[in-house]
C-alpha cells in the first residue's frame, strides 16, 4: 500500500514538473514573437518624482495577438537603477525580467581615491494561466569593474529559487503599469510599492 501511494506521489509530480516544462517552453515562444515582432502600437512615458532621485522612462508596446511588453527604466537615487521587463498576453503577466545594478563604496580606498564595488542581479519569473509564478530563476555578481559585471554575470549559472511573496508583488505591479496613460500614474505605482 505504501508503495501504491509514493509511485502516485511520485507520478503526480512528474505530471506537475512535465507541466511547467510545457508552460515555459510556451512562455518562450511569446516571448520571442514580442522580441522579433513590430508593435501594432507604442507609447513612451518620461517620469521624475519632484524633490527625489527617482526617474525614468516606460515603453509600453502592444503585439498582434493579444501580446504587449513593458520596459521601466530608472535610476534611483545615485546609487542604484534597473531595467524591469514585463511580458503580457490577452492583458495577462506570464513573464517578468528584471535586471538591477547599485553601487557602494568598497575597502580600499581613500576620500581622494575612493574605491567602488558595483552588484548587478538578473531575476526572471515565470507565470502559469492562473498569475502564479512557477518558476523563479536568479544571478548576481559583484565587482570592482562595472562595465565587466554583464560578461561576468552571463557566466554565472542561474539558480532555480522557490517563488515567494517577491513574485508576487512584480506580478502585482504588472498589469497597472500595462494600462498606466500618465507619467504621474507610473510614479505612482513605483512609489507606492517601492523600487
């Protein structure tokens, strides 16, 4: 009896990873007809939060068949910024990439010639029909030459991390960017949620 029960066990979570295999590889081919495609349609939002480091642009770009994107790019303060991409189909989130770079001063240095460590970090979220996020894979890299952190990072293996309160939140913050019509409603989805 124990035996029947750990092969259903075991059947029933090669059925649910067998599941997330096909979602993903789905997920890629939207994807990809997002980046090799032309947008039906595009707008380009400039926000800056008054009196506070924070600004940047959203891009948000719409697809034949149901697909659109949204691409955040800001700096937040002088010592950090990042560039969020979210993936949409029939206004739906199945995808999200987010890449974000800060620096800090290192050991090392003196005030005339101070030293700096800058820290890059990759994060994609994958989303079933439902907005569960059943993937989460993550990178990062540190290092005293900036400009290297991308070459170092893409050689760096991303690690598989169980989905959280985190991948909920992006997902939450998805679909207001998509219908955002203002800088000012950009503004706010960032400040209210935080960077």
């Amino acid at each position: 009896m124990i035996a029947k029960i750990l092969c259903l066990f075991v059947a029933s979570i090669a059925l649910a990873s067998a599941e997330v295999e096909d979602r993903i590889a789905q997920i890629r081919k939207w994807y990809a007809a997002i980046d090799d495609g032309k947008p039906v349609s595009e707008k380009t939002l400039k926000f800056e939060q008054e009196g506070d480091p924070f600004s940047g642009t959203v891009s948000i770009r719409h697809f034949p068949d149901g697909l659109a994107a949204v691409t955040v790019d800001y700096v937040a303060g002088d010592h950090g910024g990042g560039t969020d991409h979210y993936y949409f189909r029939n206004g739906d989130v199945f995808f999200i990439y987010l890449v974000g770079q800060s620096w800090r001063f290192a050991e090392g240095g003196t005030p005339d010639k101070p030293v700096t460590e800058d820290t890059r970090r990759e994060d994609r979220y994958y989303y079933d029909e439902e907005g569960k996020c059943v993937r989460h894979l993550s990178r990062a890299a540190t290092s005293k030459d900036p400009d290297a952190l991308p070459t170092i990072l893409s050689q760096k293996k991303q690690e598989d991390v169980p989905p959280d309160v985190e991948a909920e939140f992006h997902a939450g913050r998805a679909k207001p960017l998509l219908n955002a019509a203002t800088a000012q409603e950009v503004l706010e989805i960032y400040l209210e949620q935080g960077c």
